[in-house]
C-alpha cells in the first residue's frame, strides 16, 4: 500500500510539472503562428520534463551556485583530515562550465525542434539557439554573482532571497527561450518572403 501511494504521488507530481513545459508548448507553438497541440502534446511535455528533471539540479549546483559550493567545500577542504576529496569536486565544479555549456544548447535546441507540434529542421533553429544560449549564459553569470552576494547576506534573508532570486532565473530564462524561438520565427518568415 505504501509503494502505491508513493507511485501514485509520482506519477502526479509528474503529470503537475508537466504542466510547466506545456506552458512553454504552448508559447512556443504561439510564437510559431501554428494551432495549439493540446492533450496530444501532453506526452512530449512530460518526457521533457522528465529531461528538465534530471539536468536543471545539475545545472544549478554546477553553475549557479558554484561560488558559494566552492566557499563551503574549501572550509571544508581546511577543517577536514581527507582533504582530497572536497578538493576533487572543487576541480570538477571549476571545470564544468563548457560541459554545461554544451548541455544548455542541446537542450534548448532539442526545446525548439521537438516540442511544437510540427516538427522543425535543426538548421532553422541554430540562430535562435545560439541567441539563447548566450543570453542564458550571460544572464547566468550576472545571477550567479548576485547568488553570491545574496547568499552570504544573512541566515534568513539570504535564504529568502535565494529561493526568490532562483524563480526570477527560471522566468527570465524561459522569456529568453521565447526570444530566440521569435527569432528563429522571423528568420524562417524572412527567408520564405
């Protein structure tokens, strides 16, 4: 009884996150003039969830907040009489910017050409993709740098404003994904006139 009331809630805490990624569906086929895919696209939104699942805790221990994981894991690194270990993932944070890099990219490119309802060439993408990923990486930093400060600013209002400053990341960063998919919109537009 107790495995099916924790399926269960899975499986609903799914199907609710989900919701989230057909918000975006439903942007992205807006912004492409094209008819919205409804319970049909429910299935893609939930596999993309289930991407966005796996990567964006990654994603954010690796980039967003690798000042502050770097500060705690050096304290450690000092206090502590296995030294090594802290160290290694000290490296492996500092080295991990171009993997994320790469995997932002697939992402947002797999974003733009699979989940609208038709289909769209990788080709036509790749401008509004790079658009994307350099403004989420820029953006990325410039909340990276405010984590930091924000972190550190005091035991309950550092908190606060982490968790704030964490939802503000996530709608600026889907406003730029809706950018670079108009982009890519009025590229194809421009090319077909």
């Amino acid at each position: 009884s107790g495995g099916l009331i924790v399926s269960v809630s899975a499986l609903t805490t799914l199907w609710s996150a989900s919701n989230g990624v057909s918000a975006i569906q439903v942007g992205l086929e807006q912004i492409a003039g094209i008819s919205k895919s409804g319970m049909k696209g429910k299935p893609k939104a939930i596999v993309f969830t289930l991407i966005i699942i796996l990567f964006l805790p990654v994603l954010l221990l690796t980039q967003l907040l690798q000042a502050p994981l770097i500060s705690l894991l050096d304290s450690f690194s000092q206090k502590l009489p296995l030294a090594t270990f802290p160290k290694l993932i000290i490296n492996l944070l500092e080295s991990s910017g171009p993997v994320a890099v790469l995997l932002v990219f697939f992402i947002i490119l797999l974003l733009y050409c699979w989940l609208p309802k038709e289909k769209r060439t990788v080709q036509s993408q790749l401008p509004g993709t790079i658009f994307s990923l350099a403004a989420t990486v820029v953006f990325t930093m410039a909340f990276s740098f405010f984590m930091g400060h924000f972190w550190k600013a005091s035991s309950i209002y550092g908190s606060l404003a982490a968790v704030f400053l964490t939802a503000m990341w996530l709608k600026f960063t889907v406003m730029i994904i809706f950018y670079g998919a108009a982009l890519n919109e009025a590229l194809v537009e421009t090319k077909n006139s």
